[in-house]
C-alpha cells in the first residue's frame, strides 16, 4: 500500500474490504454467496420487469395516493412520478426508484442522492458500475474514498484492480498516489 508519509489514514472499514478482497483465501469464500444472491437478484428483476415497465412507461398507470406528507404524495407511479415514495421513469422524491432516480435514497439507470444505487450512481454514498461521491464503490470508482477495480480518489482502494489517490493508493496492478 502506498501512502504519504505524515497523511492520515482512509477510511479503515474500506482498506480492510480492499485487503480481503486481494487474499485469494477470502475471495473463494466470498464468491458463491456473491453469485448466488446476484442470480437470485437477476430472477427477481426478470419476474418483475413486465410489471414495472408496464407502470413506468404507461401514462394510463399514473398514481399518486391520496395520503400527504408536506404537500406531497406519499406513494406516486407513472412515467414522472414526485413524491415521498415515487417510483416511474423519472422518480424524484425521498425514496426514488426509477430510470432516472433523484432522492434521498435514489435507486435507477441514473441516481442522484444521498445514497445511490444504480449504473451511474452520484451521492456522498453511491454504489454502481460508475460511483461518483464521497464514499464510492463500483466497477470505476471516483470520491473521496473510492473502492472499485478502477478506484480514483483521495482514498483509492482496488483490491486486485488499479489504484489512484491522492493520499492513499491499494490495487495489486497498480497503485500511484496522485500529485
């Protein structure tokens, strides 16, 4: 691991899941719970996909309960859907579920909030194959404290993948401390 003398140390819950993730030990152990609960997931989605699409796409399936909180639709579905909970093509709301989800917790193709999930993830949590925030984890990882097989940040952290930070750098390819 590469660090800078004097600098203080990232944060230690994403160095140590970096160091376990380059033991070849641990990753055998890891690896058939990882893919079966993302097989499981895939099956789910599979199941679900008629339904959500038919809800998302469909300006006939618009819904909004009747139920307020400050002014707005405690559950809301549709092509653009707002509320505390809104799920739809374009979800904005607390809880957002969708293709382009902005929220507190945002989960879609493209989120933005405080924790995002998605394929394109940006939040001061976010979690996707592009994480951008302050703690990133995803395939290309870019934050603060950044853990991903492309990890890009002050703290970067790639475990058997490429590493660079500022402060900190952890990949078995490479490590290079920036700057």
């Amino acid at each position: 691991m590469l660090t800078r003398p004097g600098s203080l140390p990232g944060p230690a819950w994403l160095r140590n899941l970096s160091d376990s993730c380059s033991d070849p030990e641990r990753i055998r152990k890891v690896r058939l719970p990882f893919w079966a609960f993302f097989l499981l997931y895939m099956l789910g989605i599979l199941l679900l996909t008629h339904f959500i699409t038919a809800i998302a796409l469909s300006k006939d399936h618009v819904y909004e309960s009747a139920a307020r909180v400050a002014g707005l639709p405690l559950f809301s579905s549709g092509p653009r859907a707002h509320g505390i909970v809104a799920f739809g093509a374009q979800a904005t709301g607390v809880v957002a579920l969708g293709g382009v989800a902005v929220g507190f917790l945002a989960i879609g193709g493209f989120a933005v909030g405080v924790f995002a999930m998605g394929g394109v993830s940006i939040g001061a949590f976010a979690v996707a194959g592009l994480a951008i925030g302050l703690r990133a984890l995803g395939g290309v990882a870019i934050g603060q404290a950044a853990l991903g097989a492309l990890a890009i940040g002050k703290y970067a952290y790639a475990g058997n993948g490429v590493a660079y930070g500022s402060l900190e750098a952890s990949g078995r390819q490479k490590e290079h401390l920036i700057g």
